[in-house]
C-alpha cells in the first residue's frame, strides 16, 4: 500500500488560508487596532462557523469590539467593484493545477441565488422562481473546470438585476480566454436557454451542452411551434430548431442541434431528456446525457460554498461578494491541499485520510488559530 508522502500541517494550513484572503482583497491595516492579518483571519474564522464578522469578533481572546471590525471591513471595500472581480478570479486560477492549461477541459456554468428578504428599493437583487420563501435573491454566476471528478471554480461574476445572460456568459469566457484554458465544451445550466445566449457561444467557437426548455404549442394553427414537438413521448433522435430571440420577431436567429433521449431504454410513455448543443459530433445519443451528468458535480460546489459561508445582513454588493469569495477561496485551497497530501494512485488509507480533513476543516482552522475564548 503506498504511503502518504505528505501531511498537511494544521499551523501551515491555517497560515496559507489567511495569507491568501489578504493577498487576495489586499487587505491592509485600519489603524493599530485591526491589522490586515487579524482581519483575514476573523474572515475566515466567520466562513468556518457561519457567522458574522462581529460575532467572531465577539467571540475571540485580543480582537477588538465588532463595531471596529466592521469598520475595518468597510473601508477595505471601497475600491473598484470590477477590480475586485478580477483580483477574486486571479486568486482562484493560482489555486488551480497547471495541468488543466495544458489541454481542452469541460466547463459547467450555472447560477448560484443566496435568498434576500428585505426591501429590495436600491439593493441589488435579482428576481427569479419562488423558493424557500421569497423570489429575489443575490445571484452569482460561476465557470468551473470539471475532470475526473474534481471541480476547480476558476471564475465568478456578479449578476444585478439589469444584467442579460448573455453578457454574463461573455464575461465568464473573457475570463476564461484571460486565463488561457482551452475549452472542450461548455456544460450550462437550462437557465441559459435563450437565442442571445446561444449566439455567444457559437460567435466565440465554443462547443455547449444544455437542456433545452419546453416552448411553444403542440397543435398550432401552422402546426407544432417551440420545442413541444421534442419534449412528447417516444420521440427520440437528432433534430435541428431555429428560433430567435423571445419577442424580436426580426432578430438574428439562431440554429442548434436537439438530442432526444429516452429517459430509460424501457421507457417511452414519458417524454425524452431534450438536449441543446453546438460543435459536437457524436452520434450517440447517450453520449449527451452521460456527458450532461458531468455538471450535476458543480451542485456538490454549491453546498460546500453554503458550508463556508460567513453570515451579514448587509445590502452592499460588494460585503456579498466578499464573503462568496472567501467560501470559494476555502473550497479552492481545500481541494488544492488534498491533492498535494499524496503522489500516484489514491489507497484506501489516503481517501480515508482525505474524508478526515474534509471532516475537520473548519475544527482546524478555529482550533488553530488560538484565538477562541475558552
């Protein structure tokens, strides 16, 4: 059985998780009461409990009033929004393996909502399908590289209320060109049906993979419109659809490829899994729902990134933003440690030592840091 050639320190790991939220928002001392490293490390601390940044405040031996780490915070947020973004995205690629340059990867992009329930009159909240007691909510939108398993979040943008999908798609692949991945494909979330969205990928050569979304009418009076006609049961096959953008009778349409794949091999009383793609060539139809599956893995991302969240009632965008990249960030470093714990083939004792770390992150990191009040 192979050894494990490295174990991760709990005094280096709680070091470089700090050093890297300072470097990162470049975070820089507020007075003598509140230094750039003591801050960080109370940011951290918050994503590991869950809690907000004065309640760790509260919480910890030498660490001032919540009031001043508040303060603290705030005048470290008031630069430029998209500079942010891009020191955000530059962190994450540091944290990515040079490997996934070398050649082709697939991406999942998708829509991340954290819900808001309070006025919404300036806030920055984006509407959307009712769930868990409300329908606006701060949105984010994320790339991630998935192979093999691993899932490397690479970039993430804000998406306002005024914000089109397609813009938000074209920022995603900016980023993604700007940090020189190739694309193998694009596995987007069935949000991102729609013409204008479709267009970006097809302008920019990229190969995309997405559910398509039931339209139109099944007996209308020029026959079957929309996507109806793909969705009924027994319907399999490759297809084409046209359409253009909803309500722009005179936009430039657009033409995709349709996968209709039976649900089950037995089964053909309910309707197909309708796939929409572009630029790939296969000619088997499982292959497209087998392929799709693959971004079912970034949902897994999500429920981590709810793990590593710290909590805050504020409305600024940029407070938000924060504290998602700092639960990214954590996953990011997580994931980039575990790989470094061992060379060559993963042994049952090395996947069982990595279950143990995912199970006492955040007990390491508090503990470590010798600051909780006893």
């Amino acid at each position: 059985m192979r050894q494990v050639n490295g174990i991760i320190s709990r005094t280096q790991w709680q070091q470089d998780t700090a050093a890297s939220i300072v470097s990162t928002f470049q975070l820089s001392d507020f007075g003598r009461s509140v230094s750039a490293l003591l801050l960080g490390r109370l940011l951290v601390m918050a994503a590991c409990v869950g809690a907000s940044l004065s309640g760790v405040a509260g919480r910890t031996r030498r660490s001032p009033s919540g009031e001043t780490v508040r303060k603290a915070l705030l005048a470290n947020l008031l630069g430029d929004q998209a500079e942010m973004e891009r020191r955000i995205n530059g962190s994450l690629l540091r944290l990515t393996p040079k490997a996934f340059f070398k050649r082709p990867r697939r991406l999942a992009i998708d829509l991340h909502q954290r819900p808001y329930y309070g006025q919404r009159e300036h806030v920055p909240v984006r509407g959307g399908k009712k769930k868990k007691g409300t329908k606006w909510f701060w949105t984010w939108a994320t790339v991630a590289v998935v192979e093999h398993g691993q899932r490397w979040t690479v970039a993430m943008t804000p998406v306002g209320p005024g914000d089109a999908l397609e813009d938000v798609v074209a920022r995603l692949l900016d980023h993604v060109k700007t940090a020189k991945i190739l694309v193998k494909m694009a596995l987007v979330d069935r949000e991102f049906y729609a013409a204008n969205v479709i267009a970006v990928f097809q302008s920019r050569g990229v190969p995309f993979l997405m559910p398509a979304i039931r339209r139109g009418q099944l007996q209308g009076a020029n026959g079957p419109t929309g996507t109806q006609r793909f969705f009924q049961p027994g319907t399999t096959g490759f297809f084409e659809h046209t359409w253009t953008a909803r309500g722009k009778s005179k936009g430039q349409p657009v033409t995709v490829r349709i996968a209709c794949v039976l649900r089950r091999a037995d089964d053909r009383r309910k309707g197909p899994l309708v796939f929409a793609f572009s630029n790939l060539s296969s000619g088997q139809l499982l292959w497209y729902r087998a392929k799709y599956r693959r971004r079912f893995g970034i949902e897994t991302s999500y429920r981590q990134l709810g793990e590593g969240l710290a909590q805050t009632t504020s409305k600024r965008l940029a407070w938000r933003m924060l504290l998602i990249a700092v639960a990214l960030l954590l996953r990011n470093l997580w994931v980039w440690r575990n790989q470094h714990v061992h060379q060559g083939p993963v042994s049952l004792s090395i996947q069982l030592h990595q279950l143990n770390i995912h199970l006492s992150r955040k007990l390491e990191l508090i503990l470590d840091f010798e600051m909780v009040k006893t």
